[in-house]
C-alpha cells in the first residue's frame, strides 16, 4: 500500500479577469520528500502556492492534508496546519531586530510582558539550526539580502512547519550559502518536513529534488522521479527550447580598445583594486558574499565612492563621487535588489524607463520632447519583449523578469557606455535569462562594455569573456572563458593570488 501524501491537490483552477492563472492542475508531495515545481515566470507557480497558503482560494479543487480534506481561506489557517511558504520577495519588516522579525505574531510573553531575552535565546538557536551567524539584536536593515533570506528561513523554522514551501530560496546567496541552504534542506528531509522546491537554478534542482513538476501556462506538463528527467528536457518543456541555445555564441572579434580603467581603488571594502574593461567585453565578478564584489558595484556607480586610486573612461580621468555623475560619465547600473533600489513601484512601465532621461534632461517641462520619448521607450520596450498589456500600466504588477528586461531598457535608452549589471537574472525564469543574455551581448558587440557581478557561477561562465575574482575586498585572480567552477572557487576562497599588477589582464 502506498503512503498517503502529505499534501494532495487535486483539479486546482484559478482565473483573474482575463487569465487562467491555473487550469487543472494536480499536485502531490510526500512526507520527507523534496518535489521541485519549475515553470516559466507566469506559469502558475506562485498562484498554486498562494493557494496552497491561504492567499487564494481556488475556483475549483481540493486539498489534502494527510488524507484530510481542509479549505483555507486565510493564510493563517495554513500556517496553523503546519504550511510555511518562505517568499522570493522577503517580507521582514527592516526598522525591527532579527529576533522581533522571527517572533512577529508570535512573540512570547511572561507574565503580561515580552520575553525579550527568552525571544533572543531562541532566535540565536534557530539561526544556528541553520549555520547563520547573525546577532539576533541587529537591525535587519543593517543585513544583506542574503542575510535576510536567512532570517526568513529561521522565521519558518519557528512554526515547526511539516510542509515547506521555499521559492528561489537562494537567489540573493553565493556559492558557500547555497551549499549550505541546501544542506539545511537535507536535514529537514531527513526529520520528514515535506518541501516544496521552486527555483530557475537547474543544478541546484537536480541536486536536491526527488521529483520535478513541469508547470507551463497554468497547467501540469509532467511529474517525473528526478533521475529521470534530465536538465535539457525540463527546459525544453518549460520553454520549448534547447538549454545550450540560452547563452550567446562567443564573439567572433577579439576586444577592442580601454573602455574603463580602475587603477588602485580603493575604500573601505576594496584595496588596491586594478583591472581593465575593454570594448566589446563582458567582465563577470564573482567571489563570496563578504568578498568586495558589493563594493565594487557601489563604487563604481558613485553609491559608496572610491577614496583611493584612479578610473578613466575613455581615456579621461573621472570623479566617480555620486551616483549622477556616474550617470552622466556614461555608467548604467542595474542593482541587485529590484524592488527597493531600481524600481518606482507605482509608477507605469514607461515612467520607470524614462527615470534615467528625466532626470538627467528635465523631461518633465519638455511636453514636445517628453512625448517624443515616449514613443523612443515604447518601441524599446517592445523590442526588449517587455510584456504588459500596455506600458502605463503600474511596473510592480509585472513579473520579475519583464521588470528587470524594463530597468535593463532604461539604460539602453541612456547610451552608456558601461553597465554594472548586479545578479541580472535573480529570480527570473529562463526564457527571460535567455533574452537578458541576449541584449548583454549586442550591447557589448555594439563596442561597449558590462560589468556583470553574479553569484550564479554557471551564469558567469556562460556569459562572460573573462570572470575576475574577489577576495578579501581585492581581485584574488581572473579566469578565461571556459573555466570551470572549481577554478572560481579556489580564487574565492583565497587559495590563490593573482600576479602583481594588472589583476583583470
């Protein structure tokens, strides 16, 4: 006789006005189990999930909890039957203590008072559980995302919770906290948590899922045992595309002249930094998550300055001392974290490409000229595939992907000639990875150049002409194209230096 699942979903549909998000679709997990849901962004993952939750109810299907038929129609209810979803988009609230973050709506009290010191106790156990070492009492603003991704980890832990929904849980960690995350993962297999697994990492899916369910268009592909489905065709049913089509073709001509310089920079994160990107490059930077490579962006585009050293652009020496004049030198920036640092939320599609332009032109009193751009940034966003029923619409109803293709067209519309592109493709589906990739080679085939800092290393390989690595807040050595992962880590981990002088070379 075959176990009961401990969760079954059976004939799950859902329509908003104008799309079936889900179709029928039938799901299972089984205690002990980690069974990885993949789709395209839109495919119907999240809205399964938010049923699953107490977010949605469905317009038609059942769910079971170990045989027990339930109906939730507050999120609540599904946490207090022991389902925890731990959300691509991190919902701690960033004025509040890691310990208050944890406990929040389950705060502990003695004798009509918080138990702040019992609450801190618990969480420093919690965040041990999972190999973070994190100070309970800080502020989660003062953390990194990966960090934060953490702490949200630990608030699920907290509930105890026997199924586990994790989505893209390590999109914002580098190689060393992923590898860990998925060892934590093990380990609740092992004590019999049921996970739900979402990611767009293949490697990282094959790794820890027992079975993979193909999602496309609101509806169930196929369910297969893991070791019978093999990376190319997940993609191919996700998609319809081969998974070797997704990154560009290597350029035919070799790179041109000095685009950008750095020359000794340096601040209170990186020492001594030297390297060079040239016309028709794309440099990765890849390293661990307290390596520097954060500090390189931000130094670049103004946010945190060098205070030390020398860049040229072009030949001529610039001030790289606020994010504007960054801008105005010539050097886009796509920032890690969307929502919070490259995106009007409110604001339409349109709006938040022309953030750029208005600002640096004065649009805003150009009614003749403003109209005018708006037509150049529409028929940028179409070309960029940019997907909304219509360009005024809010950007914050988009998916991650076509938020990020309209950021990525801000710039384009800029004509820069570097762009600092950090994780590019965090949390987007590979369709969307493929086009990114896409436009990141014509623009540096165009005789520009990208900065492309990354913890997704198969991404770094698959994209760049030379991956430089950090360590310690300085350029530990570079790797050509083709190298492989375990060549990276060496450098990451500062089991090797680079030769004196020109790092990047």
């Amino acid at each position: 006789m075959m176990a009961v699942p401990a969760l079954s979903m059976t004939g799950i549909s859902k329509v908003f006005p104008g799309v079936r998000a889900l179709d029928g679709v039938d799901f299972e997990c089984l205690s002990g189990e980690v069974h990885a849901i993949c789709g395209e962004n839109g495919a119907g993952k999240s809205t399964l999930m938010k049923i699953l939750g107490g977010s949605y109810r469905p317009d038609a299907g059942t769910i079971q909890l170990a045989g027990q038929a339930v109906r939730f129609t507050h999120p609540r209810q599904a946490a207090e039957a022991g389902i925890a979803i731990i959300h691509q988009e991190l919902s701690l609230l960033p004025h509040r203590t890691v310990a208050e973050n944890i406990f929040m709506g389950r705060e502990i009290a003695r004798r009509g008072l918080l138990d702040k010191a019992g609450m801190r106790r618990k969480a420093a156990a919690l965040l041990s559980r999972i190999g973070a070492a994190i100070d309970p009492q800080a502020l989660v603003s003062s953390l990194s995302i990966a960090l934060q991704q953490l702490v949200e980890i630990a608030k699920a832990l907290l509930m105890d919770a026997r199924i586990l929904v994790m989505d893209e849980p390590t999109a914002a960690l580098d190689e060393r906290d992923s590898r860990a995350l998925l060892g934590l993962v093990e380990g609740l297999r092992r004590e019999g948590v049921s996970i739900i697994y979402i990611s767009h990492r293949m490697p990282e899916v094959m790794a820890i899922a027992d079975r993979i369910t193909i999602l496309k268009d609101g509806k169930k592909v196929w369910t297969r045992p893991c070791d019978a489905a093999p990376i190319d065709e997940i993609v191919r049913a996700m998609v319809g595309r081969d998974l070797k089509d997704f990154y560009p073709a290597t350029p035919v001509s070799a790179p041109g002249e000095v685009l950008l310089a750095v020359e000794g920079g340096t601040n209170a994160g990186l020492r001594d930094l030297t390297f060079e990107v040239r016309a028709g490059e794309i440099i990765g930077v890849a390293g661990l998550e307290d390596s520097g490579k954060g500090a390189l962006a931000q130094a670049l585009v103004g946010d945190v300055p060098f205070t030390g050293g020398a860049v040229t652009l072009r030949g001529k020496r610039i001030a790289l001392r606020t994010p504007r004049q960054a801008t105005a030198a010539g050097i886009g920036y796509l920032p890690g974290d969307r929502k919070s640092e490259g995106l009007a939320l409110r604001q339409s599609v349109r709006d938040n490409a022309l953030l750029t332009l208005r600002s640096l032109m004065g649009l805003f009193t150009r009614p003749q000229q403003g109209a005018l751009a708006h037509d150049v940034i529409d028929e940028r966003l179409g070309a960029m595939d940019v997907r909304a029923a219509d360009f005024g619409q809010e950007i914050g109803t988009l998916s991650g992907g076509n938020q990020q293709k309209a950021i990525i067209v801000r710039w384009l519309a800029q004509a820069s000639d570097i762009l600092v592109f950090v994780e590019p493709t965090r949390g987007i589906d590979i369709a969307a990875k493929a086009a990114i990739y896409e436009t990141m080679r014509a623009f540096a085939d165009s005789g520009r150049g990208i900065v492309v800092i990354s913890s997704d290393m198969p991404e770094l390989i698959g994209i760049a002409d030379r991956v430089l690595v950090m360590h310690q807040g300085r350029v530990s050595g570079a790797v050509p194209r083709g190298a492989n992962e375990e060549d990276i880590m060496h450098l990451a981990l500062g089991l090797a230096d680079a030769p004196r002088g020109e790092a990047g070379a």
